[in-house]
C-alpha cells in the first residue's frame, strides 16, 4: 500500500515530465517553420523574431528546471514489470530526439556552409546557444522518458 507522500511523489513526477513533453512538443512545433526555411534556403539567414527567438529560449529554462528539480529531489516510481509500457515509453524515448538530430544535422550539415559574410553575427550566436541549450532539453526529455520505460522493465538476470 502507498503511502501519502509516495503518491505526492508519482503525482510531481508525472507532472514533471508532462511539463517537459509538451515544452518538447511546444519547440518542436514553433521550430517547424524555421526548419523548412532553413532546409529550402541554405544560407539565408532568418529575419529577426523576438517571438521566435524567446520562445525556445523560455521552454529550455522551463524544462530544464523540471528535468533537474526531478533528478535532484524525486526518483522515479518503481513500477510493476510491464513490458508493453516498458516498450512504448522506450521508443518515445527514442522518437522524441529524432526532430532534434534532423534540425541538428540541417543547421550544421547543409546550413552553416552556405553563410556568408554578410550575416549577423550575434543572431547568429544567440541562436545557436538556444539551439544547442534546445537539443540538450530535448534529450533530457528523451532521457526521462526512457527511465520511466525502464522503470517497467522485467527485473530478472534472463535475457529474451
């Protein structure tokens, strides 16, 4: 039986990581127009969007302190095995990075070697801090979505 504060436990931790999904989903989905400019236009630099710029910027310090608060003061709830859940929430894990590795590899791979010198360099720099600090969010939250997985894993020495 639970008791009081292990049920207060599971409830902050859930709500943590609810507030880190859709911070990840929030980004995700502001980014997508930039994204597709980035991939049909390499080179150009993006116009500057105040909106556009403090967005991510505010969702990474948003999840960043969930992520952290959670590793710092509450575990994750052992669970019994299930390996459904176990699976599901593994390949979230694993499915919620992918936008981030595309935008990564745009930015980096097919971007960045078709600026020139007239760019701005310190949009330039400022984005690229959020996007760095946006991809690291971003794999914190994939990260605690495995654990959580892992947290239905079968605890036994055989391996299927």
């Amino acid at each position: 039986m639970k008791t009081n504060n292990e049920t207060a436990q599971t409830a902050i931790c859930l709500l943590l990581l609810a507030i880190q999904i859709m911070g990840a989903i929030a980004f995700v989905w502001q980014q997508l127009p930039e994204f597709r400019q980035i991939a049909v236009n390499p080179g150009q630099q993006l116009p500057h969007d105040t909106f556009g710029d403090l967005m991510p910027a505010g969702v990474l310090v948003v999840t960043q302190i969930c992520f952290w608060y959670r590793q710092l003061h509450i575990a994750i709830p052992v669970r019994r095995p299930n390996i459904v859940l176990n699976h599901i929430f593994l390949f979230l894990g694993r499915l919620g990075f992918i936008f981030g590795s595309a935008l990564f590899a745009v930015v980096v791979f097919r971007h960045l070697p078709e600026l020139d010198w007239r760019i701005d360099i310190l949009l330039a720099a400022r984005r690229g801090v959020i996007l760095v600090g946006s991809l690291f969010a971003l794999f914190c939250t994939s990260v605690e979505v495995e654990r959580l997985g892992q947290a239905f894993e079968r605890k036994s020495n055989l391996t299927r």
